[in-house]
C-alpha cells in the first residue's frame, strides 16, 4: 500500500480516549486550517465505532469554526437512539473546549426493499483525462511558495476531472463538474475504510463548482471561501479503490453563500452515494 494512502488510513483512525470519546490528528494540506472532510472523515469513524451490524445511511454536518492542524481533535459521540432497524448518533468535534462540528449519523440495518437509481451521465473516461495532481505539477511555478510543497505532492485520492482547467487562470463556464475519483493505492476489505475515506474525499473540490460560473479560482487572494455544512446519503457498498464518477453541480449562488449538490456513481453506472453542501464564498475589496 503506498505511504500516503496508509497515512490517510492512520488519520481516519481515532484514538480511544474515554466513553464514547476519541482523539484524532491532521495533516496539514497547505490551507490554513483543517480540511473539512477531514473532520467529516474522522467524525464518521467515531460514530461508526459505537454501531455493531449497522451501516452508515446519511450524515449532516455542521461546521462551527476553522480547525487549528498543530492542535488534537476531541471527538464525543452521543447515542441518541438504538432502534428495531434504526441507530442515531450525534457527534461533536472540539479543539481548545469550543465545538468546531456538530454532526449526526444515522445507521441502518442492512435489509431489502424497492430499488430505483437514475442513470450515470456519459462522460469520458478516466483513462482519457489527466490527473489533477500533474496540472498543479506543470504550472508549479504559479503556486506560492508557501504552499507549493503540499499542492505538489502524492496524494491518496487521485482526481481526473472532465472540466480541468488551470487553476491560475480560472474561465467562466458552467456550474457542473465531473470527477473521476479513485485511492491511489489498494483498499482494505473493511467497507468502513471506503466510507469514511470517501466522507473525507467528497469535500474535497466539490464547492468549487459553485466558482465557475465567476470565473473565480480558490487560488485568488481576495476569495475567503469555506465549508458551511455537509450532508451525505450512502445508497449502496461501493470501493473507492475503483473509479467513482462524482458529478457536481451547483444551482446557486447569492448572499455571499454557494449551494452545490452531487452524486457518486460506480463504473456500472450505478448511484452509490449522494452529497450536498452549502459554502462562504465572499470576495473581499481589494486594497488599492
């Protein structure tokens, strides 16, 4: 298994640090403050560890304040009830005793019943498209210094977007993306490892859609843009060692906020999970 994908593993691990507590780590990827889905990520792991025969259906996700990546993140999980089918748990994440995620889960216990799924979109596929990782590579120069290092470097979820474009020099298009999405290395047989991992991949570009229609890129200095919240339904077992198809998009923007919904789907072309989240995208004046 290659490093990074072992280290992200290690991350979405948490610590035992009490009843129902747990203490987790953060990498620092060049922004500064913790990757929201991150915290997603490892909020979905503690909340997973208090369930027996039940998986995961949907989480909401509130975030309350930026994460500090020097500092360990306390995770307490509430269980709010243990049903016939049903389990219900809400987790909150704090740094320096303030809450900085209010989360609930809601876990189910696996069962049949009517299936209906709309269609994968048509698109190109991943072995045609090339990766988001070698476009930061080519125009390495562009990124700033302080920053280069980690936008450059391997990483464990590989992106192959259909709309790529530089970063640096952002065009105004239209409010959808599609994302070919995939670990770069072999996955456990552990589903919770897959679901945790694509919790954690799914903020990851996803309100950056909402920016196209603006011409706008999140490397622009005058752009303060940042998770509001999160929600996500797992509708089948998928793998993220093999390539998902995440299609964005975003039907608004206004009042300083962007609102983007997705939808994740298999190489068969079935829909194994969906996504919405609401964003800050405000532009600050520029001083002269």
């Amino acid at each position: 298994m290659r490093t990074v994908v072992a280290e992200l593993i290690d991350l979405l691990s948490l610590e035992a640090a009490g009843d129902h507590e747990w203490i987790g780590h953060s990498q620092d990827l060049g922004f500064p403050k913790v990757f929201g889905g991150q915290v997603i990520g490892q909020g979905l792991s503690a909340a997973s560890y208090t369930v027996d025969d039940r998986v995961p259906h949907s989480l909401h996700a509130y975030f309350l304040r930026a994460g500090d990546v020097n500092q360990p993140i306390h995770y307490a999980v509430e269980v709010i009830r243990d049903g016939g089918s049903f389990s219900a748990r809400r987790v909150v994440a704090s740094q320096y005793d303030k809450p900085m995620l209010v989360m609930t889960v809601s876990f189910q216990k696996p069962e049949t019943g009517l299936s209906f799924a709309r269609s994968m979109p048509s698109v190109p596929g991943p072995e045609k498209l090339q990766s988001e990782l070698s476009l930061y590579r080519e125009h390495a120069e562009e990124i700033p210094e302080r920053v280069r290092a980690q936008f450059t470097a391997e990483r464990p979820v590989e992106f192959r977007i259909v709309e790529n474009q530089n970063p640096f020099r952002p065009r105004v298009g239209v409010p959808r993306r599609h994302m070919w999405i995939r670990s770069t290395a072999p996955l456990p047989d552990d589903l919770s490892v897959h679901r945790s991992m694509l919790a954690y991949t799914s903020d990851y570009g996803f309100l950056e859609t909402a920016l196209q229609p603006h011409g706008v890129s999140i490397m622009q200095p005058d752009l303060q843009i940042a998770s509001l919240d999160h929600s996500i339904w797992f509708h089948r077992e998928f793998r993220l060692d093999d390539w998902l198809l995440y299609v964005a998009e975003s039907p608004i923007t206004d009042h300083a906020r962007g609102f983007v919904r997705g939808e994740i789907f298999n190489q068969d072309g079935e829909l194994v999970a969906s996504t919405a989240q609401e964003g800050l995208m405000r532009l600050r004046e520029r001083k002269a």
